[in-house]
C-alpha cells in the first residue's frame, strides 16, 4: 500500500511537512511495509512558495526592499528550475510586517511587492506567478506598478507617490518607463476572493478594516478607488468591476491584470500545477490532505478540495483529516473527498486543541489508519 500525504498546515500549530512526519509515524505503526510520500501543499495564501520551493527543489533568494510603510525589510521569492519564480506580495507589503498601531491603508504602499517582482524579472525569471493573499495595503497597486516603472499624475502634473491617499488625486498615467522585460514575461495571480475592485464587496469596503481603516477613512478610500477605477476605464477602456478578483489585495488584482496582462487563477490549482501534482499521484492507494477547519468555506479554492478534486480525476480515495469540522463540510463529498475525521477526541476548549495540536494529530492518524486496516481486511 502507498500513500500520499498533502495536507494544508494548522495555522500556528502544525507545519504542512510536520503534519506529513506525524502521519508517516502513525502509517508505519499500522501498516509497517507500506510505502509512503508527501508533498507540501498552500492555497495561494502563506507559505505558498515555501511549499513549492519544497516541491520543486527550488530556492529562496533574498532580496531588501521597501516594507509597506517605506522602511528597508528582506523579502523574497521562490525561483524554480531555469526562469520561473513564485512569489508571495505578503512577504514584501503584507499585515505582518505591521503592527496594529502601524496600520494606515491611506499611508501604505505595494512598492516593496514590485520591487520584488523586479528583482526575479532581472534575476532571468520570465514566467512568474504571485500569491496575493494577507496585504497591508488598499493603493490600488500603484505602488506596485511604480517600482516597474509606471508613473501616476495628479490634476497639476505632479507625480505621486502611489499611496492609498493617491487614489483620489491621480489623473493620468505614464506607461513609457515600463521595466522592458515586463512585455517579455508571463504572469499568473494566485486569487481566491472574488471581489470587485469597488462597491460594498469591493477592496475597500471588504478588507479596509483589518488593515486599520476607520469607517471616515474607509469612506475616503473608497472615493479614491472609485475614482482610480474611472481612471482605469479611461486608460484602458475596460471596467474592471466586472471582472471577479480585481479587488483582491487592495486592487493589486486590478493592476496586475490591466498592466501586466496577468491571468487570475485559484491559488490551490496554480499550487498543484507548480508542484505537478499528479505526478505524485502514480501508484498511490489512498491519499490523506487536511487543514484546520474544514467547513463550507473549504470547497472554495482551499487546499482539501483542489487536492480532491484532482484525485477523484484519477478515482483514487482521499482523507481529510483535520483540525474541526463545520456547517457544510458535507459538500466537500462532492469534491472528491472520500472521508473526514478530525483530530479532536472529545470535549475541549480551542485553547486546549491547540496547545496539544501535534498529540491530538498523531493519535488520530493512528485512528485513522486502524479504520483503513479493517476496509482492506473487508
């Protein structure tokens, strides 16, 4: 028998790798001549390159650029094989380089994400994929599109600077500095939200909040975007509200399509292509995936669903094991997902889960394996 393990990992508990040793050790106390490989697995939010990286072999490269707020941090992206890379915008603009007190989305920029996209352009990699998820930032990607050479112009012909508080001011746009490889390169936006880039489920309205707008200025900022977006229309003659996604990450969704000609696609199907999951899937009998929580939310563009979906092509069984179960977890039936158990053996607080995570994780993978022991003895 041969398994594969790819599950998501527990936020602040249990790594993706992790989660793969403790079901390796909890498999070999049950089935002792089995076989068994794992690949680690994100959904286009944190440790999306770290888990491709790991896949594909690939390496980190480290580069300095400008945080959110201006200030020098280290990011980095993955680069893969011979000219491709993947990147995550939170590792350069994201809400943890933040504290809350540091939290302005009128004051933050996207920058530090188009420096980084730079550096992988001018490090020889043409195709590349960005993982938007976790911004600190709601500028529109101006910021972003400035570190690539774009110029924004106010009503007087000054040039911004590309903040949140620039949406309102900005008039026309200067495109002739464009960084040169850009029309060379391929890019590919790992989104799972589908929001428009303005009206009431739009970047502002939807996300302003946790990224420390008050209600006036998420007021403000959604007159600044609803005017940057009629000045998109004016550019490039598309309305951007009418394409799913381009609110993501404060309108970095918009500008990556309008002026990279980026394609939007889900952040676990781009994943599972990069790491050629199906590959992976030759000769496994049963394949074990999981998260923290799997509910209703897990059928759309999450890790346990896309990992089903792309082994039910091949009818081959698939596990979730995860932290809790909630309202809807039933759909991911329909997904490919063959069983579900979690972790949890009885009553007990949040607190007291998490603290004993890794415990929990490996007495029910034993539990889970026993249950595969008596399906094969059937």
């Amino acid at each position: 028998m041969k398994f594969l393990f790819a599950s998501d990992s527990f936020k602040g508990t249990i790594s993706s790798a992790r989660t793969a040793s403790l079901l390796a050790e909890a498999a070999r106390d049950v089935f002792p001549e089995c076989q068994w490989d794992f690949v680690e697995v994100a959904d286009g939010g944190e440790g999306t390159v770290d888990a491709v990286i790991a896949a594909q072999k690939g390496e980190r490269v480290w580069r300095e650029v400008s945080g959110p707020l201006g200030a020098s941090v280290s990011a980095f992206y993955g680069r893969i094989g011979k000219g491709q890379a993947v990147l995550e915008m939170a590792s350069a603009s994201g809400l943890p380089l933040l504290n809350e007190a540091e939290r302005n989305p009128l004051r933050t920029s996207s920058y530090g994400t188009g420096e980084l996209i730079r550096a992988a352009l001018e490090d020889g990699c043409l195709s590349v994929a960005i993982a938007i998820g976790g911004s600190a930032t709601n500028d529109g990607g101006m910021g972003c599109l400035r570190a690539l050479g774009v110029r924004f112009f106010d009503g007087e012909g000054c040039e911004l600077s590309g903040y949140g508080e620039d949406l309102e001011r900005v008039q026309t746009i200067d495109c002739s500095g464009f960084h040169p490889l850009v029309a060379k390169a391929r890019f590919t936006v790992m989104c799972d939200v589908t929001n428009p880039l303005t009206g009431p489920n739009g970047a502002t309205y939807t996300f302003g909040k946790q990224k420390g707008a008050d209600p006036e200025m998420l007021d403000r900022l959604e007159r600044g975007m609803e005017h940057y977006r009629q000045v998109l229309e004016n550019t490039f003659g598309i309305d951007v509200n009418t394409i799913p996604g381009t609110g993501a990450a404060g309108g970095l969704g918009a500008a990556l399509l309008l002026f990279l000609k980026a394609e939007l696609k889900s952040g676990i199907e781009t994943v599972l292509d990069l790491i050629h999951f199906e590959e992976r899937l030759d000769g496994v009998s049963v394949v074990v995936t999981g998260e923290g929580r799997t509910d209703w939310q897990s059928a759309f563009g999450k890790v346990v669903s896309g990992v089903g979906k792309r082994c039910q092509k091949q009818n081959i069984p698939v596990i979730a094991l995860s932290g809790g179960l909630g309202p809807g977890a039933e759909t991911l039936y329909q997904h490919g997902i063959t069983s579900m158990m979690t972790t949890v053996n009885g009553p007990m607080a949040l607190e007291e889960a998490l603290e004993h995570a890794e415990e929990l994780y490996l007495d029910a993978a034993r539990r889970m394996f026993r249950m595969l022991q008596i399906g094969q003895n059937l």
